[in-house]
C-alpha cells in the first residue's frame, strides 16, 4: 500500500500548533520559548535540505559524497556532545574522546550490522548505512553527553568527599566509583526505556515509518529490535570509553583529582 501523502498545508497547521504552544509558554513564564521556536525552526530547515540531499544520494550513489555526508553527520555529533553541557573541560582533547567513543561504537557497529546481517548490495548503499547511522549516532551521541555533564558536575559537588576518600587510602576509581554507575545509569535510562515500552506504549520512529510507508508489519518489527538493541549497545559502550578518557585525565599519574582541568569549576 503506498504511503498517504502529507501535504504543506498541513505541515504548516502543525507548524501553527508549535507557534500556539510556544506562545503559552511565554504567557507561563517558562523562559523556553525561544528554545522551542529556534528548535523547530532548524528542525524545518535542516529536515528539507537533509530531504533533498538524500533524495540525490538515493539517485546517485557515490561513495565519496556518502562518506562526505557520514563525516558531517559525526562533526555536527562531536559538537553537539559538548554544546550544552553545563561542566567543559579546558582542553581541545574533549572533542578527541567524544569522536573516539562515537566512532568505535556507532560507526563500527552500524558498519558490523551492514556487512553481517542486512548485506545490501552496497557496502555504503545510502538507504540502508544513512537511517541506520543516524539513529544509532544520534543516541549515542546523547548517551555521551548525559554521562560526561553527569560525572563531571558529580565531581564538582562532592570534590570534599571524594578527597576524603582518597585521603583514607582508596584508589581514585574506588572512591568515583559510585558516581561513574550514577553517570552511566543515568545516560542509559532513556534507551532502556525505550526498549521496555516498545510495542506497548509506544510505536517506535524507524518501525511507524516503515509501517507508514507500506512494509510488512513482520519486517518492521525485525528491524526496530535489530536498532533498538544497536542504540542500547552503542550508547552503553560510548558512556564506558567516554568515562573511561574522562577519568584519565581528570585524575593525574599520582591519581589526584584535577578539577582545574574543567572550566570555572569553582
């Protein structure tokens, strides 16, 4: 069955929908109107220039400009992870450990799964690398940042008791490590939810769209659990590296705390 087609009129009475929502945030003094207008202002253009982009990448496979588009997608994550985290450290290497945990994780699995399982006719066919590398990188990306602004503020706030701790003898991994398991519990919580309510309470994105677009139900199915399960993988294992490089430089060969290493930690 071909997909009902979504016409502009009503993209534009949803965008209306947006414009009245953020309107009573601002008669509620919620301070986030902003927010949500620039967010949903991007979300429209970089939705359509994303479209026609894929739409020639569809048409005219070229492995460069693929590759070109997959080394966008990671700059804009590598960014992205650090944009709004409320702890940044002082040096450049930052952007070193996010690209090292979202490129040994989500690449490489999603790089895994297209040669192992799915064997598409391309390598780099664009329908198939693209959506997968997205939604894999996208909560990856998230998972990283959530665990990094975590620890670090975790860090912050209780530096006395951590100091305490190592002052009573314990190793710096045993006296953080109660806050490294609240940073990763925390990153994790949305993927796990996401795989607890699929199909219960929710419908998840990739599996409605192929639904949407006329694939068997059967099909769909077998391909969400195949992303949620590489979502939660992926993002697991990026907190772990992301923490791991986090915890190296922010504790010295004589493993002293260095909270100077982040910006205006005081």
């Amino acid at each position: 069955m071909k997909a009902i087609e979504i016409s502009s009129l009503d993209l534009s009475i949803v965008a209306g929908l947006m414009l009245l929502f953020s309107g009573f945030t601002f008669w509620q003094q919620l301070h986030i109107e902003r927010s949500l207008l620039i967010g949903a202002a991007r979300a429209w253009i970089q939705l359509w220039i994303i479209g026609i982009l894929l739409k020639i990448l569809f048409h005219h496979v070229s492995v460069t400009w693929i590759l070109l588009f997959v080394l966008a997608m990671f700059l804009v994550a590598i960014h992205e992870v650090h944009a709004r985290q409320h702890h940044q450290l002082v040096t450049k290497w930052r952007y070193a450990m996010s690209a090292g945990s979202l490129f040994l994780t989500a690449f490489s699995l999603v790089m895994f799964t297209l040669w192992a399982l799915i064997h598409p006719p391309l390598w780099y066919q664009p329908q198939y690398l693209l959506p997968l590398l997205g939604m894999v990188l996208a909560n990856t990306m998230t998972g990283v940042s959530l665990s990094m602004d975590s620890f670090m503020g975790s860090l912050v706030s209780q530096e006395a008791m951590i100091l305490q701790r190592l002052a009573l003898g314990q190793s710096a991994k045993e006296a953080v490590s109660d806050l490294r398991r609240e940073a990763v519990r925390r990153a994790l919580i949305p993927s796990i939810n996401a795989m607890a309510t699929a199909g219960i309470v929710s419908l998840p994105g990739m599996m409605t769209g192929q639904i949407i677009a006329g694939s068997s139900p059967t099909l769909a199915v077998k391909y969400q659990i195949l992303i949620l399960f590489l979502i939660t993988i992926s993002t697991g294992l990026g907190i772990l590296l992301a923490l791991h490089w986090l915890f190296r430089y922010l504790f010295d060969e004589r493993e002293r705390l260095r909270l100077e290493r982040i910006k205006n930690y005081k």
